[in-house]
C-alpha cells in the first residue's frame, strides 16, 4: 500500500520526507547522510564526513547521530 501512495505523491507533486535515516552497513559501522562512522573497542565512533576525518565520538550510535544531525544543523 505504501508504494502505491509514494507513487501518487509522486505524480501529484508531493515531495519524499526531507529526513534520511541512519543506515547500518553492519555491526561496528553506519552511514548518516554525507557522514560515515566507524566503531572501535573503547566504544567511540571514528567520524569521516565524505573524505575527511573530523574526530571520535564516545556514546552509543544514538547519540552519535544526534551529535551529527546537531552538527550538520548548526553548519547550514
């Protein structure tokens, strides 16, 4: 039913959401729009924003990407 209302949304004009979620490329690393994380054993995350290195993160994923979409909001 979704694809059916995606695609006349799509026919009336109507936009996708503007919000991407996180994805998961497996256990330890994710992708969150044009940032990629990467897990180590003392539980930070090593952050790339498309090629360039901009620092550990200690939390859990969550908090990771709340730190990142604070990021991403406070930059536009």
């Amino acid at each position: 039913m979704s694809f059916l209302r995606r695609t006349l949304n799509r026919l009336r004009g109507h936009s996708e959401s503007v919000y991407e979620p996180a994805g998961i490329i497996h256990n330890g690393e994710f992708r969150f729009g044009n940032y990629y994380a990467q897990a180590t054993p003392q539980r930070t995350y090593h952050v790339w924003e498309g090629n360039t290195y901009i620092g550990e993160y200690p939390g859990e994923r969550i908090d990771v990407v709340m730190q990142l979409h604070q990021r991403n909001q406070e930059n536009k």
